[in-house]
C-alpha cells in the first residue's frame, strides 16, 4: 500500500517509518512537509497514494485546508484521508468529518500505543476496497 504522510514534524514521520519497519510491513511511504508541497505530489501525475494520513498543524497550509482543496477535486476527492494528529479539538473533529475524512486518530504519547494504534489503521485499510481516481 503506497501512504501519502503529510507531516512537518520530523521526529512524525520518524515514528511512522519506525512503527511500519518493526511491524514488518511492506508499505511505501511517501513523505510531504506541508498541504502544498503535497498537492503539487498529488498533481504531478505520479501514482495516486491509497491513503493519505494527515496532521492538522502545519504551515504555510494547514490539515483542513488540505482537506477542503482534496475533497473538492473530482479526482483527488476519492482518496481515504485519516487525520493523525494532537488535536483533541472537537471543532477540529467536526470540520475533518464534514469535510469527508476516513478517520481520525489522535497520536498517543506512549510509543507502544501509537504502534497499536498505527497498526490498526493500516491493517483496516490493507484490507479494505480502495477507489483510485
């Protein structure tokens, strides 16, 4: 499965790779530092993720401004986007759903339940029926 991670957080994206490399899993992850820079990715003609899992604070552009010019493409629109953040604002929640997120995860403090929870994201949509654009 190719995932599209859209994190400006170094130590993040650190994180992901190490829990994907100790579960052992076979995805490719595609790294992007902000909602422009990945936009242009997901432009550019290259091959479409199968998912996108996205922070909320970002510069430049945040998660739900990402969002919003995502699901408003009739391409891109498609795309399972999970939103794996800090945020336990539910004004943040509200806009992600209304927006047409897949889900939405709040990054635990403890490694070990970041891995468990990572791990059932990615087992979940392993598995599940994937519409590319």
């Amino acid at each position: 499965m190719d995932i599209l991670l859209i994190e400006d957080d170094l130590i993040e994206v650190m994180k992901l790779k190490r829990t994907v490399s100790k579960l052992n899993l076979k995805h490719s992850i595609i790294e992007s530092k902000n909602g422009e820079e990945a936009l242009e990715y997901l432009k550019s003609g290259k091959k479409l993720p199968d998912i996108i899992l996205l922070d909320l604070n970002m510069p430049r552009m945040n998660g739900i401004e990402f969002l919003n010019i995502l699901k408003n493409d009739e391409v891109l629109c498609y795309l399972p986007t999970i939103i794996l953040t800090t945020s336990e604002n539910r004004a943040d929640l509200l806009k992600c759903y209304q927006a047409g997120i897949a889900g939405y995860v709040i990054k635990p403090l403890k490694y070990e339940d970041y891995q468990s929870k990572l791990n059932a994201v990615l087992e979940y949509w392993s598995v599940n029926q994937l519409v590319k654009g």
